[in-house]
C-alpha cells in the first residue's frame, strides 16, 4: 500500500471515524494519505442559482473549490489530530463517481476509504449508491465504514 485516498462526503462523526481510521492505517504502514471532497455538480448548480436569484453575484468553481478543501481540511484537522500523520487534501467539482475515480487515478491511490449505509436485503439489491458503485469499479483496495444513518 503506497497511496490511500479518503472521500470525505461532510463533516459528521462517521466520517471522522472513517478519516481516522485512514490516518491510523497510513502512520503504521507509511503510506502517503489524501483526503478528497467532491462537491457533486448538483450541489455547485443549487449554490449558483440561488447566488444567481439573490442577485448577490455568481458562484465560481475557484469558490466552491474552496469551499470544499475548507471541509476536507476541517474534517482531516479534527480526526487526525492524535494521529502522527501528514496528509494533503484535494478538493473538486464535478460527478462524483467518476471525479473520484479520475483523482485516485491521477493519484496513483491503490486504496480507497469511504462511508457506506447498511441496508436492509433488497436495499442491496438496488443499484445506484456511490459507494457500492466505487467498490465495482475502483481498481484497487477499498475499505467501507459501515453506519446505520
């Protein structure tokens, strides 16, 4: 394991959880740490028409950039701060399962961290989540922090 990649989707307690148990596995195995927040496309456009209707200016993608390696800094400082870990953060815009597979690519990330809901029998039988979709198709290891949220 060289290069673990956290997908941190906001700022709540599993996913500090998630974010420390990443930062715990890369001290003990010196591997390089990335946490990453993707704002979804969806997101960016809300933000920007509401900006836009309020008439107090446009939303940029520099400013929601921004705003998102602001949360994944956030998130990284609180989870890792007993931990003996140096990690960078990345922040993008876009689709998610593809933004996440493009930057763990670009990278080099062969393992992946992210949070996952339980779900009931013929919840798992449906399709569509990110995180049982980034499992199919994430050339590498993946580890799910499982709630109940």
């Amino acid at each position: 394991m060289e290069r673990i990649l956290v997908v941190i989707r906001n700022k709540s307690e599993t996913t500090r959880e998630l974010v420390h148990e990443a930062g715990v596995v890369a001290a003990g195995t010196g591997a390089e740490l990335r946490l990453l927040h993707v704002m979804p496309d969806e997101e960016y456009d809300e933000r920007m028409s509401s900006r836009l209707e309020s008439k107090s200016g446009g939303y940029s993608l520099d400013e929601a950039e921004t705003e998102a390696k602001r949360l994944a800094a956030e998130v990284g400082r609180r989870a890792l701060s007993d931990v003996d870990v140096d990690y960078d953060v990345i922040a993008a815009v876009g689709h998610e399962e593809e933004t996440i597979l493009d930057i763990a690519a670009e990278q080099e990330c062969d393992h992946l961290f992210i949070s996952g809901r339980r779900r009931s029998p013929s919840g798992k039988a449906l399709f569509g989540d990110l995180t049982q979709r980034l499992l199919l198709n994430f050339d590498g290891m993946v580890t799910v922090h499982l709630t109940d949220d």
